[in-house]
C-alpha cells in the first residue's frame, strides 16, 4: 500500500465548537494523499462526538482516544507521530484554519529540509489580521527561539520530517509549553535544516486570547474565516506586521541601521520597505519619529493588544523615547480614540512609569481588569505584581 503524502496531527481536548472548521480545512487541502490523526487528549463528550461523526464520513480520519497527558498533550502527540505512515508531519491546532494549499507550499520544501514553515498571520479578537516579521528559517531568529527568549513560530505553521523527529527534538512530557520547547528543540540543533515559505498559508486565532468567548462566537468567527479561506488577498487586506515586529524590537532591541536590523534576523520584503515598521524601529532604539507618528504607532498597536499583551511596554517604549511630558501626551490622545477600557489599561502604566505612583497604579490597573476583557490574565497579574 503507497504510504500517504503527509500525516497530520490535530490535537483537541474541549473545543467541540471549532474542532470541525480547523477539520473541514485540512480535509478540503488540495493535496489529499493525507492520513488525519486526530488526538483526543482526554477530550470531553462533544469533542469525542464531533471527531467520531466526521470520521464515519472519511476514512482518511484516524481517531486516538487517549487519557490526558501529564502536563499537557506531548505524550499523546509523540503516541501518534510515532504511528505515522508519511515522512511529512504537519500540525493544526483545533482552533486553527489552513488554506487550502497549505501542504501543497510546505510539503516540496521537506524534500531536502528537516523542518518548514509558512508566514505566520495571526487573528485578534477584533477580525483582524497581523503577519509575522520574520522567517523562522533565520540563524538569529533561531537562536532567540533556542534559548526561549522569543517563540516567533506556531505549530499550525510548521512541518517537519519525520526522519528528524527524535533524531533533532521530541515533544517532551512534562515541558511547561510542549510546542516551544520542541521547536527550541528543532531551533538549536547545528544539523537541523530548515526552511521558510514566505506565503500565508495558514490562520491562527489564538485561544489564550479567547478564554472569555463563547463556544458559539468562537464558532460563528471560524465560520466567517472559512468563507473566506479560498480568498488569500481578502484575507491579507488590511494586515499589518507592526504588532509582531514590537515583539521582535522587544526581545531583540534594535541597533544599527533599520536595514542591517532587518536583513540580519530575515525580515520578508515588506517589512524592510515599511515606513510605519522603520518609524517604530526608531521609536524602540530611542531615537523617535515626530510625535504625530509615535501616536498612530501606538494607536495601531494598542488594538491588538486589549487582552493584556504588550500594553505595559507600548508606555515604556514611549516614555523611554520622549520623556514623560510627550509620553504623557501621546498615551492621553492614544486613549481618547480607544475608550474607557484602553484609557484605564493606559493611566494605570503610566501612573506607575512616570509617577512611580504604586497606589495610583493599582487603582486604575484594577478599574481596567474590572472593565475587560482580560482572557489571558496578563492584567490580573500585573495587579498582583503591584499589590505585593
């Protein structure tokens, strides 16, 4: 019997509501020499009965009942990988979505390379899109993500062979983040061969992000996607890089020129011809663009962040780069356009970076968390930083 093209393997544990779209995308893949593995791991009632009813209508669809990792779903995707026919091992996450030539951009590339991956684009709560900065295949951006500094890649982007897996990394048991360890794992080996794709072929919706959405908005939002899955233009109208190169400027501060900056970690194209993304290099190197810029910069990367990620260094990066009169100013008109949760989350930062006002901090911090959302907790915690 001819092996399959690739395997795929689709962990779930309790999201009944999106597991079929992010299944529906892999089965409608326009490569469909595929064995689908779909790993309950110690999944609930209606996640075992979603998988089972669109298995009875694909005989391509393999079902692993498992007890729950320790620790996480590691063990139960190492059960499985270890059971794959194909040499090509892709992953989807059961709140992700691929377009439909997902395989066919990464699969040729594994002919020759250990690991792949595609241009990450990752959706907010509000609908919209943000694309990676860089390529995963780069020596630097390898080596931020060996020694857990930066994890700039998602597991719904990236394949690998499955004559590397062991030989290069394992999903570990008991790792506190099982997919950013393996990959750290791919990342460090001198010996791993790795390659990028620069087309988006895949959409991540991030469920730390979502903890507070009902199942049936997290359903409707996939629904929506989907529709739109076989228009990659419609999808990438309107995206922007700027919140994943803040990340990257964070974690990798800038120096030199923006061009060495760029070229030096493989940032795409569009990235190194970017104004706004050479305005908030200068911003991060605290040499700023005029103040009118440094607003919009913090405007745009406020929207993706109001469930906690990033808000605390948007202030820094501000008041670092024009002191705390201009800081002062900018996050008043950033939160002016924002509302009342943006302005809360903004007084709290600023009351604690610039007045070094603890108590005045923590007052507006928690008018913030009580506002929401704050799915992620990142709020919460720094309240409690505060409070000890």
């Amino acid at each position: 019997m001819t092996a399959p093209y690739a395997t795929v393997i689709l962990p779930t544990l309790d999201r009944a509501s999106t597991l079929p779209f992010a299944l529906a995308s892999v089965q409608t893949q326009s490569v469909q020499s595929l064995e689908i593995f779909v790993v309950l791991d110690g999944a609930t009632v209606a996640c075992r009965d979603a998988a089972g009813s669109i298995a009875r209508t694909d005989e391509r669809i393999r079902i692993f009942d498992l007890p729950k990792g320790k620790g996480g779903a590691a063990d139960n995707i190492d059960h499985a990988i270890m059971r794959a026919s194909a040499q090509r091992i892709f992953y989807i996450d059961d709140d992700d979505l691929w377009l439909s030539d997902h395989v066919a951009q990464l699969g040729p590339l594994l002919e020759w390379a250990d690991v792949a991956d595609s241009r990450v684009c990752s959706v907010d709560r509000n609908g919209r899109t943000h694309l990676a900065a860089c390529r995963g295949c780069n020596a630097r951006v390898r080596e931020l993500l060996a020694v857990g500094r930066l994890k700039m890649l998602y597991d719904t982007h990236i394949a690998h062979r499955k004559d590397a897996y062991g030989r290069i990394s394992r999903w570990r048991s008991g790792a506190s983040d099982g997919v950013e360890a393996f990959l750290a794992g791919l990342a460090k080996s001198p010996t791993c061969r790795w390659s990028s794709c620069d087309a988006v072929t895949a959409l991540s919706f991030h469920g730390a992000a979502r903890r507070d959405m009902p199942a049936e908005l997290r359903a409707a939002e996939l629904a929506f996607w989907t529709s739109l899955l076989g228009r990659r233009q419609e999808i990438r109208s309107g995206a922007d890089a700027l919140f994943h190169l803040f990340r990257l400027f964070i974690f990798d501060p800038p120096a030199g020129t923006a061009e060495s900056y760029f070229v030096a970690r493989g940032c795409y194209a569009d990235i190194a011809s970017g104004t706004q993304h050479r305005a908030l290099f200068d911003l991060c190197r605290r040499s700023p663009p005029p103040e009118s810029v440094a607003v919009e910069l913090a405007c745009r990367l406020s929207e993706p962040v109001e469930s906690g990620y990033l808000f605390e260094n948007i202030a820094l990066a501000c008041f670092e780069a024009y002191g705390q009169a201009t800081h002062e100013r900018i996050l008043r008109e950033v939160a002016m356009r924002g509302g009342i949760n943006k302005a809360a989350r903004l007084a709290a930062y600023s009351a604690a970076l610039v007045r070094r006002d603890r108590a005045l901090a923590l007052a507006t911090a928690r008018q913030a968390h009580a506002i929401g959302p704050d799915p992620i907790g990142a709020l919460g915690r720094w309240c409690d930083r505060l409070a000890a």
